[in-house]
C-alpha cells in the first residue's frame, strides 16, 4: 500500500484539476457568490451594488466610449481618407444598417420606448459590436505605424465594450428583474452597407469606425435617459 | 462658371429640431422666394419637400421635432421651382450637425484678495442653453470660458469642461475684466456662439498697498546699514583695537627688534650693538680659548700678553740668552740662532714703529737681562726681541717654533707672577738656572730662593748639586743648601748612597733656604711632590 500512495495522490490531484477546469468556464455562469471584503479585510457576505451606482458607472462607460470612438473616427480621417471623400454626404452615404428590429429616432418616440425596451436595445447594440471591433483590429495592423493610435483605441474600446456588457447584464438583472446568460455573439458585416465602386479597406473601415461611433452615442443617450426616468420619473416622460 | 445655388449649412441646436439655409449664388433671379425649393429624404425613402420654409427665416428651411430622427441618415436637396434641376444636395445625421445654443446667466463671486491687495480669485458660472436638453441627458455639453484684461486684445481660454462653473486665479486689482462662456457637444467639434460678455473690476486698496513697500524699505535699507557697519568694522579692525584698547608698553631695545634676540643671529646684533662703545665684541665671541693668547697691540693692557706669549712659548729668552751669554762656556745653554723666515725684513719695519714699546718689554726679565749687562742695546736682540714680539699670532709663533730645535726647547716655564688683567707671567727655566750659576759667580751674595724657582726640572744633575753645593764654601756663613738627589752626609763623600726622587726639608734656615734632611730616605717613607710642601712640614721646619 505504501508503494501506491504516490500514484493515489496524483491521480486525486489531476480529477481535481479536471473537475476545477470543467467547471470554470461555467463559474460566473452559475451564478457563484463573489468573495467581497470590507474595509477591514474581513471577508463578508458581498454587499450588491446599489441601482444608482450602477446606473451611473453604466453611463460612465457609455460616455467614455463614445469619446474615445469619436477621436478615433476622426482621426481616422485625417489620415486615411481623401479630402475629396469626406463630405457630409460620403459619411452618410455609408450608411450603417441596424438590426433586424428598428429604432425609433426621434426624441418622443424613444421617450415613450419602455425601459425594458431600452435595456434590451443597449445589450444588443453592445453584443453586436464586439465582434467587428475585433475584426477592425486585425485590419488596422496591416496599415503602417500611423494607424497606432487608432489601433490603441480600438483595443480600449472593445475592452470596455466588454465590461459594459456586463453591467447591462446586471443592470437588467436588477431593474427588469430578468436572469441573463451570457448571449450568443451574432453579428454579420453584411450590416456595412459599401459602396459597390469603392472596394478599397479604407473606406470599409471607415463606415466600421462611423457607424460604431453612432451606436456609440445611442447607448449613451439611451442609459441617460434610462437615468432620468430612475431618478424623476414624471419630469422625463415630458418632452 | 456661375455660381450654382447651394447648401451653405444645416444646424440642429438641440437635437431635436434641424434646419438647412442656402444661397442663390450668382443667380440673382433666383434670391426671391419660392424661387428655390428644397427636398429631404429621410432614412433613404421617398424625397419629400421642406415643411417649414419660414419659421427659421429667408432661405431657410425648418425641420421641427416630428421630422427630426437622430442617427438616421437623411439628404436634402436644393431644387429649382420647376423642381427639375437639382443644384446642391447635401447627406447627414442629425447628431453630426449639433451646435448649440450659447450658455446664459454668466455671473462672478469673489473668491479671495491677496495680502499685497494687488491680486483677486474669483469663480463664474453660468446655465446651460435652454434651449439644449441637458437635464434628461439627451445632450451632453462643455463648455469653455475665456477672458481677458479690456485693454488686451487677446483672450485667454480656460480649460474646456463639462462643469458649469470655474475659478479665475491671478487678476489684478484696479484692473476691469471681461469674460465669456461658449460651449459644444462632447463629442462635437463645432463651438456654440459666445455667451454675453460678463465685466469684473475690483479697485485697488490705497492703503495696504502704500504701507506694504514702505515697510520693506525701511527693513532693508536697516539692513543695508548693519552690513555696511560690519564691513567698517571689520575691515578697520586693527585701528579700532589700538583705539579703544591701547596697548601694554613693554620693555624694549631702542633699535633692536626682540626677534633678533630670539633667533640667535648674533652677527647681525654685533653689528647693532657696535654702535655702541660700551660694548665689547669679544664677550660674543664663540672661541673663548682664544681668549688669553690673541695678542692686541693697539690694545694697552694687552702688553702684558705680548710678553707673556713669547715667555710662554720661550723663544725670545732663548734668543735673548744666546745674545747675553754668548760669553759663557757653561756650554749648558745651548744657543742657536732661531731661524727666522723673511719674517726678519718684514717684522724690522714693524719693529722700527714699536720699538718703544718692545723697550718696555717685561719689567721682571730686566733683572735677567742686566745681570749679563749688556748696556748697549744689541741692535739684532730688540729687533729680534721685537720680532719676536711682533710675531705674536698664533701661526707666527707657531712658525718659529717649528723653526727652532727642539731639542734645547725648554716644555716648561716657570710661572713668576700673575698680572691683574689676567695674564700669566712666566720666566724660563734655562734662565735661571744660567742665572744661579752666573750668581754663584759673580754675586755669591744674592739670595735667591733658587730652589723654589727651579721647579721647571724636577731633576738636576749631578754637576748641579756639586756646583750649588759647593757655593756655601765660598759664601761662608752661608748655610749650606744642598740639593741632590743623594741622600749626602758631608764626611762621607765617596759613598754613593741610592738616589732618591724626592728629598724631604728638614729646616729653613735664617736666609730662608731649605734645609734638607739627607737621611730620610724617601723613597721608604710617604714620596713627596717635588716642589711642594705641606703646610704641616713648613711649620715644622720653620723656627
């Protein structure tokens, strides 16, 4: 017996291991209480985060992203695009197709959109964008060194594209009520509606970086709004 | 070309209203209203005409609320009436075109003045545009002030926040001020209208600041004085130390610096002190031996050394017994001439200048010179005297010496007397005992202690005791003096008794000669030294 005690420990230890890398991917997933601390180090019972602070770290990440999105849009133009092509109307004429589900524009008609409905609109635009910004990335390494800067950017942003994911997963969680999983990343770059004459990359990433900006700020404005009805209600359904 | 109509620009304020202005370029014709028409698509559907061509004013066209989407592309067009010819068209988003409205309510509040009174802190704030909807957080705005001194020309930006309020630092009192607010989307490049310019002026305050340089003036100008003081003082330092504190007189040398003392530089103190004629050099003089032989013929006290040295040293005696004696045939005194060196021309004249003074020489050895009476003054001795004389330096004497036989030359004299400057006087030994036998001859009356003047030898001969002893027979009354180295009873004269080195004194007689006792045998009892008696023998021997 003493002589397979070594074998008997190894193998406890790799089912173990097993056991510890079949669950991890499902971690979060299940819903595993967090280890919190408090101020003193002491370990507690997590405290949630309260709705407000939520929604206000929410709309930090928003506003964020669209900043950064709209200096990288824009310095994208200054160093790729032709003068000639940047014209109001070669920026619109690269129109970027939403989803299948439309939304509405103007103020009024999003005013009387339900929060559900806002909160499910932000999750998508969210979702749907990961994947292209990814894509974006790879595209912009075979420009040279001067495209560092968007580049940087780009990676910024998918990155904390990632993390407003989950605090709109939560959000939902906690305002609708709802349990979310981890959704499905479905996206198409049919949705980028070029140009047929104009084939070159450039201007393919172009409409990639226009239309992200514009999704961009309708999260942004969405979450305020979503804000606005959390804190006063009565005053914001007024036009 | 003429200028075609065209789009010059479309602005939505708020975000929620657009409307789009043109100009009729060239075509004049074409200004008046109605002439133009202009058309929009939205979201890429049917091209509609302009809703609204009068609320935004002339050739303006005005989308209110319900036409405006955001996000959503829309193009419009400048046609003709005919609506066939299309002259501009023009694509965007209305999130692209936002420029808002300008802020409002600018207004200050002093913040603080510096002690100095010169300078004033102050904070602005202001409200957003009404018109923008920032409370629902449909737009979001910053804003930027700016200001300026109203002389200047130039504005000086702050920085562009989202806050509507910001401090102003470092203006100046008495100076008046302008301010003003603009402001633009986030994400926008587009700046709104400036606000209304806001106008701040505090005065100036007299009295601190009229105080607050006077004050300073008078710390540093007391400053200035101190240093200015202190450098006095230092620099003058050693005046103002004789000054207030006069210094101790202490005992000094008139012309001798005290330092010279100290080092020991005698030389130079000689020199100093030569001055003055009480001093005497030789005192400081190292060779102390030199003393007593340096012979000084200028010096009058000196003489004594001049006779002394050559009677020491027995050359001139000599010389001057070979001149006196030359008669004798004792053949005892051996004479030689001394071999003098051109010394004999050289000294003559020397001694043709002193020859006064060489006849002075030596009081004591007159008696010697003229018991051989030679009255006539030898023309060679006094020169050869003075010769002698005259050589009295220690390498002169030296020479002659040397030039002398040494075999006749008398290692001792007989010292006769000391003179008062401290020299000593000596009498040759040859002298005397050439003297006694002269005296046994010529004058056997002339007592002399002979004994106790012929200490030079602590031996004499045979023939010398024979000789003195056979003057008492010729004397008579005389005592008998016998000095021999034998132990002589007068009967028995053949007997040789053992000689004996030392004889003792039985008695002194009344011409005051030593008796000797023969018979002690000293040799047996205590030696005595030659020459010596102790005072216990004397007083025995004395009556």
């Amino acid at each position: 017996m003493s002589e397979a005690y070594p074998g008997l420990v190894l193998l406890l230890v790799l089912q173990v291991c097993a056991w510890v890398l079949l669950l991890w991917r499902f971690w979060g997933v299940l819903g595993y209480p967090l280890d919190c601390k408090d101020e003193q180090g002491n370990v507690i019972s997590c405290i949630s985060i309260s709705l407000e602070k939520l929604l206000d770290r929410v709309i930090q990440h928003a506003e964020l992203i669209y900043h950064v999105s709209e200096e990288s849009c824009t310095l994208f133009e200054e160093m790729f695009v032709p003068v000639s092509m940047r014209t109001q109307q070669n920026r619109a004429s690269n129109t970027c197709i939403t989803k299948a589900f439309p939304i509405p524009g103007s103020k009024s008609e999003i005013q009387k959109i339900s929060d559900k409905w806002l909160l499910h609109s932000v999750l998508m635009l969210v979702q749907s964008w990961i994947e292209p910004l990814v894509y974006l990335q790879k595209t912009l390494d075979r420009y040279d060194d001067a495209a560092d800067t968007i580049l940087n950017k780009t990676k910024w942003v998918t990155n904390k594209l990632s993390s407003l994911e989950q605090g709109i997963v939560e959000l939902i969680r906690k305002m609708l009520d709802e349990g979310l999983l981890a959704v499905e990343h479905q996206q198409t770059l049919t949705r980028f509606n070029v140009q047929p004459e104009v084939v070159e990359s450039i201007l393919r990433d172009y409409a990639v970086l226009t239309c992200f900006k514009k999704d961009a700020h309708k999260m942004e404005v969405f979450l305020k709004l979503l804000k606005c009805r959390h804190t006063d209600k009565m005053s914001c359904y007024i036009s | 070309p003429p200028k075609r109509p065209y789009f010059v620009d479309c602005r939505s304020p708020e975000q929620e209203t657009f409307s789009c202005w043109w100009s009729a370029g060239d075509y004049q014709n074409l200004t008046g209203p109605g002439a133009l028409s202009v058309f929009f698509q939205k979201n890429r559907d049917v091209w509609r005409e302009c809703p609204d061509y009068s609320t935004a004013g002339e050739n303006h066209c005005y989308f209110n609320s319900t036409y405006t989407s955001i996000w959503i592309p829309y193009c419009v067009q400048l046609r003709s009436q005919i609506q066939d010819i299309v002259y501009h068209q023009m694509c965007f988003t209305v999130d692209e075109i936002v420029v808002p409205d300008p802020p409002v309510g600018l207004n200050w509040t002093l913040l603080n003045i510096s002690q100095t009174g010169q300078h004033f802190d102050i904070l602005i704030q202001w409200e957003p545009p009404p018109s923008a909807d920032v409370k629902k957080g449909w737009i979001s705005l910053v804003y930027e002030p700016q200001y300026r001194a109203i002389n200047m020309s130039d504005w000086k930006p702050l920085e562009v926040e989202r806050a509507r309020y910001q401090s102003v630092y470092g203006l100046k009192t008495g100076m008046e001020y302008e301010i003003r607010v603009r402001c633009k989307q986030t994400a926008s490049e587009k700046f709104s209208e400036f606000s209304d310019h806001l106008y701040v002026y505090i005065p100036k305050v007299p009295t601190k600041e009229t105080l607050f340089p006077f004050t300073m003036i008078l710390i540093f100008g007391a400053v200035g004085v101190i240093i200015v003081l202190m450098l006095i003082i230092f620099s003058q330092q050693q005046r103002l130390m004789v000054y207030f504190l006069p210094p101790v007189p202490v005992p000094k040398i008139m012309g001798i610096d005290p330092e010279l003392l100290k080092k020991g530089k005698l030389d130079e103190l000689n020199s100093i002190l030569s001055g003055h004629h009480t001093f005497k050099p030789e005192l400081y003089n190292d060779d102390l031996w030199v003393e007593f032989i340096e012979l000084d013929i200028d010096d009058q006290d000196g003489r004594s050394n001049h006779s002394d040295t050559h009677k020491l040293l027995g050359s001139e005696n000599l010389n001057g017994n070979c001149l006196n004696i030359k008669d004798d045939d004792s053949g005892r005194a051996s004479c030689y001439e001394p071999e003098l060196p051109d010394s004999d021309t050289l000294d003559r004249s020397q001694a043709e200048a002193r020859e006064e003074k060489a006849s002075l020489l030596d009081s004591e050895g007159k008696a010697a010179h003229s018991s051989t009476a030679d009255p006539s003054p030898p023309g060679r001795s006094h020169p050869g005297a003075t010769a002698e004389g005259a050589s009295r330096s220690h390498p002169q004497i030296q020479s002659q010496l040397s030039s002398q036989s040494w075999v006749n030359l008398d290692f001792y004299a007989q010292v006769s007397n000391i003179t008062p400057a401290g020299g000593v006087l000596l009498s040759p030994g040859q002298q005397s005992k050439i003297e006694k036998t002269a005296e046994a001859h010529s004058s056997p009356k002339t007592q002399k202690c002979q004994l106790a003047m012929t200490t030079d030898s602590a031996y004499t001969s045979e023939m010398d005791a024979k000789n003195i002893s056979a003057t008492p027979s010729l004397n008579g009354n005389e005592p008998k003096v016998t000095v021999s180295p034998y132990t002589v009873s007068e009967a028995p004269a053949s007997s040789v008794p053992p000689v004996s080195d030392y004889t003792t004194v039985q008695a002194v007689d009344s011409q005051q000669s030593l008796l000797l006792n023969p018979s002690t045998l000293p040799t047996k009892g205590t030696p005595m030294p030659a020459g010596y008696l102790t005072p216990e023998q004397l007083n025995s021997i004395m009556p």
